[in-house]
C-alpha cells in the first residue's frame, strides 16, 4: 500500500507521506548549513529554523497502514527532536539529499523497519537505547554529580491506556505487542540530574552542550519522559527549545530550564542525549 498526499509520488525503499513543499525546505535548509561557520551548531541551526511553527499533537496518526510520515509545518515535541536530529546527522555528513534525510529520520523513529504501529519507537527511554545502539545518539549518564539520581523504569501506559490512542483503539490486537516491549524495559535503570541540580554552574555547562537533547523525566506512572527539547545555553543559564503545548508553537524558553521544571510537579529531573557526529 502506498500513502499519498499532494505531493508527486517518488520511489523510496519504503512509504512516505509529505508534501512537495517538505522536500523543498528540508533540501534548502541542508544546503544552507553548508555555509554555517566551523564550529558553529548545527542542531540549534535547523531547530531556530521552526521556531513560530505551531504546535499540534498526533501528527503521526494520519496514515493507516503506518507510513514514515515528514511534517515540517507543525509539529509535537517528539517529532521536532527526529527532525532536527536527522537533519543535523545529514549535515554532518554534508548529505543535502531529501532521499538521505528521509533514511535518516526513518532510522531514528523506526530503527529502520517500518512494518506497522508498534514499529515505531514509541516510549523515549526506548528511542535513547535503540538509537545509542545504531550510533546516532550518545546517552549522556555520566559524571555523578550532576548525575545524581536514578530511574527505575516501569512502563505500562499506553498498554493500560489504549484507548487514548487512534491506532490501538482502531487496532486492538496492537496492544500486546505494546505491553511485550514495555515489559522488556521493566526494571532497567538509567541516572539522570535531579531538577535541584539544574542550575548554572561550570560543572553543569560542561556536562550538557548546547545542541544536546533534553529529556523530562517524570514521576507519573507508567511513563519515563514527559517532554522533550534542545539545550540552549544563555548569559543567565540553561534553556529549553521546545514544542511547546503551553505557548502552542515552537519556542526558546524564557524561563532558565530549572524554574521550567519547578513549575511541574511531576518534573523529576532531565536525562541528556548527545547526536553524534557520524561518520559514513
């Protein structure tokens, strides 16, 4: 089956759903990057390139079998960080090809089979882990301090809660194979800095980088990460830029990251993901 937009067909080694305009923004935004100084950071590049861009929720949910879908028009939190890192790894690799980038991303959210629902990476604990593994991303644990506290993973939403979901609602017989990879997490352990520790020091702006991937942790239970962004460090600290639901649209954060996470009871603290600079 294959997923059709508005967009002229082309032929990938898998299905896609986007619009001509996607291809043309993602290939321009590569080719611009070209020109970034030595030095200069790529992921903060394309991710300031969205800012204003609104925010809306279930983006992926629109194709039925499931597709690689590309929305850079609007996105949540999960889908600006897979953007943005698949064009930062593309970058790297001075691939300005959409063709590149499509695999890229589909790596990232599939770890490169796209079968059906529950192929994506669907908790964030896992998308760290299975991208780690393939060498995109590095799992920052390290040193303690600032990596003081530990989590303890026990993952059941989605399972308890199916009927949240477009896609387990409409395909029940999805959830047990939901529930099997979140009992494959259960108990795994991973540190992360508590939210008092998030604060500016020099400990703090050596250990997380500018361009590095913020993961929330949270205390609800059932779930691991409850949002996620990209460090920005200013004169008076650390920042979050994010999809924001509260302001709607993609945005830099006023408030330093500490007092971000103070105002979330269920904030405990952020894990920290480095996209590495990979080599073909």
């Amino acid at each position: 089956m294959l997923c059709i937009t508005a967009a002229a067909l082309r032929y990938t080694p898998f299905d896609v759903v986007d619009t001509t305009a996607d291809k043309i923004l993602v290939e321009r935004l590569l080719k611009e990057s070209g020109n970034l100084a030595e030095g200069e950071n790529f992921a903060l590049f394309f991710a300031r390139k969205f800012i204003g861009r609104p925010y809306v929720a279930n983006t992926l949910e629109v194709a039925d079998p499931e597709c690689l879908v590309v929305d850079t028009r609007r996105f949540d939190c999960t889908t600006l960080v897979e953007v943005v890192t698949a064009l930062t790894i593309c970058a790297q690799n001075n691939d300005s090809r959409y063709e590149g980038f499509l695999g890229v991303l589909m790596s990232l959210r599939y770890g490169g089979f796209l079968y059906d629902y529950t192929s994506r990476i669907h908790y964030f604990t896992a998308w760290i882990v299975e991208n780690d593994i393939r060498g995109w991303v590095k799992d920052i644990q390290s040193p303690n301090p600032p990596f003081k506290a530990v989590q303890t993973l026990d993952l059941w939403y989605m399972s308890r809660n199916a009927d949240k979901y477009v896609m387990l609602r409409r395909h029940p017989e999805f959830v047990s194979e939901i529930r099997r990879q979140e009992e494959g997490y259960k108990g795994r352990k991973f540190r992360y800095i508590p939210k008092a520790s998030v604060v500016d020091s020099p400990l703090m702006r050596k250990t997380v980088l500018d361009g590095d991937i913020i993961a929330i942790t949270t205390s609800k239970p059932g779930l691991d990460i409850a949002h996620v962004g990209f460090a920005v460090w200013k004169k008076d600290g650390l920042h979050l830029l994010n999809a924001s639901l509260t302001h709607k649209k993609v945005v830099e954060e006023q408030l330093t990251l500490g007092e971000y996470l103070k105002r979330h009871k269920s904030f405990t603290g952020i894990r920290v993901v480095r996209i590495r600079n990979v080599e073909k």
